[in-house]
C-alpha cells in the first residue's frame, strides 16, 4: 500500500511541474528503470488526444486494448523478454516476472494515474503472483493425477518424446510393429519418477531418454556446455526416468 501512494504522490507533484525540458529525458529510445519512469514516459510520449482516450476506457478495456499494441511495444522496446534491463530488474525485484504482467502492470497503473487514482501496486504485484501461484497448484494436480495411473509391475509403452535412435526404429514405430515397453518397478510420488526396466526397444541401441543443449553460468550469462546431450537406455539396464516419457499400454 505504501508504496502505491507513494509513486502516486511523485506522479502528481511532477505533473504540477510538468515541463518539455523534464520530457527531454524520455526519448523514444530511452528504457525507464521503474513504475515511476515508465509512467513518466507514456505521460511524456503521448499526445493529450490519446490521454484523454485511454483514460476515459473503464480500466478493464484499457488493459485488454492496449495489450496488444502498447503493451507489445513496451516488452519488446524495454527488453522485458531479455530480462537484462533496470525495469526488469526492478520488476523481478518485487516477484513479477512475465513480460505480459510487467507490461499489464504498467498499462493498469497508467490508467489509474490519468483518472487520479491510487495505484494499488502491491495489490496488482499480489494478483499476479496469486494467477501464477494457483496455476502451478493445478499443473502439479494435474501431474499427480497422470503420476497415479501407474502401477509396479505394469509394462508401460514408451513414447519417444526426444525422438527416435534409428530411422528403422522409427519405421516398426510407424509401422505398429514394435514398440520399446519397460517393466514398472518403483514409483518416486516427490519427484513423479519412474524406476523401469527396459524390455523392449525395437533397436540394440536402445531408447533416448533425454536430447537437449545444456548450459552453464560463467561470469554471470549462461553458456552453452554441451549440444545435442544425449541420454541412452538399453535393453535390460534400469533407470530413474520421467513419468511422461511413458504411457499404459
């Protein structure tokens, strides 16, 4: 709550020294550092005509009709999909992380700073993080319920999911003809993994577990470690694996 009121006081005693010269910062280019300057530049950067519009929307059609163009504008030209700018920074710092509710935020917040209202920052912070807060609950849910149709001891069908390790595999695949199955042994509920025994794969070669680049920090920024990182399992061994790289037959 504070500090909505407190950008919003800056807000107002700004407009009432409002000038070109202040404005002279906000330059087409320029990537404001937080809420403050992010409303101090649309103020600045757009014309009364467009105010006086934006303003006169009730605040859910404002926030839905500028998502598209200013709210694009504002994630593309502010890097809020780089993650790498001070506005950026400034977000995260308040646990806002998706360039859609940075961007929503702003929008939101411009609005009610035309009409003279309270910003509410901390419940619009809230809302978001709320949003992402139930949906990751639902995803796990969801998860868990997929995780409880295996049992130990079924032969579960594997799907592929990084592709295949032969073009022949891939063709008895096609074909219907073969297909890689394991031997379910223990469940892991924490960790939704699967401890298998593969009894089939269609290839002496085996399944691939995994395909992916995988990266490292060093100084900071995130360097490629190694491409293409493959992970092998033959006929006969036994692994830890992901649940969803299986199915029921």
């Amino acid at each position: 709550m504070r500090s909505s009121v407190v950008v919003l006081l800056f807000l107002f005693l700004f407009k009432l020294a409002f000038s070109q010269s202040i404005c002279d910062k906000f330059s087409d280019k320029y990537i404001p550092v937080d809420l403050n300057e992010a409303l101090l530049y649309l103020e600045c950067n757009w014309n009364e005509s467009d105010k006086e519009s934006f303003s006169k929307m009730t605040e859910r059609e404002a926030s839905a009709n500028y998502h598209f163009g200013t709210g694009m504008s504002i994630r593309n030209s502010w890097g809020l999909w780089n993650g790498d700018t001070e506005i950026v920074k400034y977000f995260h710092s308040l646990g806002i992380y998706h360039p859609d509710d940075i961007s929503g935020i702003i929008i939101t917040s411009f609005h009610r700073y035309l009409n003279k209202k309270e910003l509410k920052l901390d419940d619009q912070v809230n809302y978001y993080k709320t949003y992402w807060k139930n949906l990751k609950k639902k995803k796990q849910e969801k998860e868990l319920a997929g995780f409880n149709l295996f049992n130990i001891s079924d032969t579960v069908d594997f799907l592929y999911s990084y592709g295949f390790i032969s073009q022949q595999q891939e063709n008895y695949y096609d074909n219907d003809s073969c297909f890689a199955k394991a031997i379910l042994l223990e469940k892991d509920s924490i960790q939704l993994m699967l401890k298998v025994k593969l009894v089939e794969s269609c290839d002496m070669n085996g399944i691939i577990l995994f395909k992916s680049d995988t990266y490292e920090q060093v100084d900071g920024k995130m360097k490629l470690k190694e491409k293409d990182k493959t992970e092998i399992m033959k006929v006969g061994e036994v692994k830890w694996t992901e649940y969803q790289l299986w199915e029921e037959p």
